[in-house]
C-alpha cells in the first residue's frame, strides 16, 4: 500500500528546501515529505560562489534575468525580494555581508552555513526529508498523484517539482524533472542550453596560451550586421580551454542563443574598458617616440600586452610615429574589437544554470500552481527563468520557493 502525504516535494536544493520550510511553517499539521535523488544533499549550494555561497545580491530586479517575460519574473521576485531574504537567513543564525560588488556572502565564507541552516530549519518545519529517493515517475488519477520510484510510492494531492534543470548533472539535476513536468502536461521551450557557462576556443588560438591572466574586459555580440546586441565589463579570465570568469559566463547565454537565429553573430573583446577604437587609434597616433609597450604598461599585464601585439604583428618595442598605419589599425582592432572564434561551451557539466524550461506563462503566478495540471507547482530551476552571476539565481529560488511554500 502506497504511504501518503499532504505535500510531495521533489528536490532538495535551494528551492525545494525554502518550498518545504515555508509550506510547514503556514501549515505545522501538514505532512509534508521532500524526496531527493542525492546521496549527499545540496551539491549545487555547497559548491556556488567557490564553495562561499552567494546567497543573493543587494539590488535584484527583473532586468538582471532572461527567459520568461520579465514582467512574470518581477512579480514573482517581488513576494520575497532581497530584504526577507537577509532576515530571513538572519533568523536562521546566518549572517550576510557585502562584498564591494553588491554580492552577499555568509560572514562565515562557508556554503556549508547555508546548507546546514535550511536544513535545520526543514526539520524544525516538520519537513521528512528522505534521500537517496529518486522519484522516476508522477501519475495523476483523479486529484491524486502517485509519486513512484525504486523505493515505493507516495499518494498525494500536491506535488512540488524543484527538481532543477541539466546544469551540475552530478548534482541529480540531469534533466528528469522535465520529463515529468512534460508527463503532467507541461510544454518545455524550444531551447534549453547551458547558461553561465565557460566558453571554449581552437587549442592553438593565443588566448589558449595565457592560461592564468585575468583582466577586466568588455565583451559584445555582435549580430551578423554589426549591430552590438548586448555587452557586460568584468573580470575575464583567460585559460588553456578558452574564457571563463563574470563576464564571460555572464554573456555565454546571449551568445548561444543568438547563435541559434544567426549563426554568424560574434563574439568579440575589448581589452580596455571604456575606451572605443577611435580613442585608441588618436593614443596611438599621438605617441611620438614612446612606444607601444610603454603605452600599454599599466593597462594590460604584460603577458597578454605581448601576446595581443603578436597578434597584430606589431613589435612592442616600437615607437608610436614608427607604426605603419596598417600595423596601427590591426593593433586597434585587436586591443578594441578583438573576435572570438568560438568553438563551443563546456557544457551543462561546467554550467551554473540551465536556460529554458517551463515558461511561467503555463504557473499561476500568485501561487506557482500549473495552469495544465491542477495540484502541481514548480519553482526553482526549472523553470524558464535564468539570471546573471552574483546571486541572482538563488534569489530566484528563494523567491519562487518561498511562493510555493505559502501557497501549497
């Protein structure tokens, strides 16, 4: 005989752990039963911001998230936006502070703080947190789910999918959860591709070859016309497979997508932040007799100085009123424009989070629900919501967790 339960939640990261928390906390009487397929929970918590957890950022609003409309997201956000959030971890013993970027860390610099806190407090919720439990299958007969897998099977008349999308698949987010969604009625995007992901370049490319040198760089796609569609300036680091660092995970979603409507948009670098071609071009023609490692002394390490000079097929020791216009010209266009032949992204294995998903369009936003399968909800992951770096996508999972919880 199957065991029963007023709620089924199905995941234990982020946002099934704030779902469960907060649906005990509304209602103690309920049994609530969250299931995950982990050996060791919180796998994607324990490892984000390097092992810190970036647990939110001061400033969250919709514009910092791409997927589902942006009007959807922001009301979604708005239910528990960044100050609950503090408060919110406060109570739970974990204190946040702010880092010059607007990020916020646990004053312990441990993602473990934050791991343990939400799991304490599920248990104080009177949450039945059970793992390894993968759940392979959810079929609805009537207004009850039996939620099944090698274990055995619950009934229920509600079930939470926090199951996350593909990215970190070792975390158990290997994509299942949309297999189920999908069995319960969902539609899923057309795309779903890794985000926030390191991009790779050809082995014999020379930014291959400065493995280690991070700077702050500007990096743009550019549409097949030229046209700039989006850009972000941050830190940028260059290593043996390609790019990584904020900027670049930052800007891997809108290259990737881009790339599926226009296969010839482009990627290209700018490695002097807030200075265009023209400026350089009119540095460079009024050198005089300094040269160009002097001039770039001070703006790019030298490493990377060499290397873009080489690319030019510019001596660094030469003497600006000794450049040929053409030398000049392939230099600016290197150190201002530099294109990225890009060959591919390291895949969901290196990605923090999964673009597309389940569009919000198909949840009730004031509570999450399903528009196709009354009784389900979703938050977290896998839904069509994607944000930047810097604690975005846990404040998604806060929020949408936190809306589910009330709501269930």
């Amino acid at each position: 005989m199957a065991d029963y339960a007023d709620v089924v939640i199905v995941g234990a990261g982020a946002a099934g752990l704030m779902a469960g928390i907060w649906a005990g906390r509304t209602n103690p009487k309920r049994r609530i039963v969250l299931l995950d397929s982990a050996q060791k929970l919180g796998a994607k918590i324990l490892v984000a911001g390097g092992g810190r957890c970036n647990v939110t950022h001061e400033v969250v609003d919709e514009t910092a998230y791409a997927g589902s409309s942006r009007n959807a997201i922001k009301k979604v956000l708005k239910r528990f936006d960044v100050p609950p959030t503090v408060e919110f971890f406060r109570e739970l013993g974990v204190e946040l502070k702010r880092e010059e970027t607007g990020k916020l860390f646990p004053m312990t610099d441990s993602a473990r703080t934050v791991l343990d806190a939400l799991l304490r407090a599920a248990r104080t919720a009177n949450v039945n947190i059970l793992h390894p439990r993968r759940v392979q299958k959810i079929d609805k007969q009537g207004d009850v789910f039996h939620v099944a897998g090698d274990w055995g099977s619950i009934e229920t008349p509600k079930v939470v999918l926090a199951t996350g999308g593909r990215s970190l698949p070792k975390s158990g987010s290997d994509g299942h959860g949309y297999s189920m969604a999908r069995a319960l009625g969902h539609h899923l995007t057309a795309r779903i591709f890794p985000a926030l992901v390191p991009l790779t370049l050809p082995k014999d490319h020379f930014i291959c070859e400065l493995s280690g040198v991070t700077v702050i760089a500007t990096l743009e796609v550019r549409s097949n016309t030229g046209k700039q569609l989006v850009g972000f300036t941050d830190s940028t680091l260059c290593t043996h497979f390609g790019l990584s660092g904020p900027s670049v995970l930052d800007i891997s979603r809108y290259y990737i997508n881009a790339r599926f409507d226009d296969p010839d948009a482009a990627l290209r670098i700018n490695w002097l932040p807030g200075k265009m071609s023209e400026q350089v071009e009119m540095e460079l023609q009024k050198l005089g007799k300094t040269t160009v490692l002097r001039y770039l002394s001070g703006q790019v390490p030298e490493r990377l100085l060499r290397a873009l000079c080489a690319e030019a097929g510019v001596e660094p020791v030469t003497a600006g009123d000794q450049l040929p216009r053409e030398a000049r010209r392939a230099l600016v266009t290197v150190l201002t424009q530099c294109p990225l032949p890009i060959t591919g992204n390291r895949g969901y294995t290196y990605a923090e989070v999964t673009a597309g998903g389940v569009p919000l369009s198909e949840v009730r936003l004031e509570t999450m629900e399903s528009r196709v399968c009354p009784g389900l909800y979703l938050c977290g992951e896998i839904c069509d919501v994607d944000g930047r770096i810097g604690g975005y996508n846990f404040q998604w999972a806060w929020a949408s967790g936190y809306v589910v919880g009330v709501s269930v």
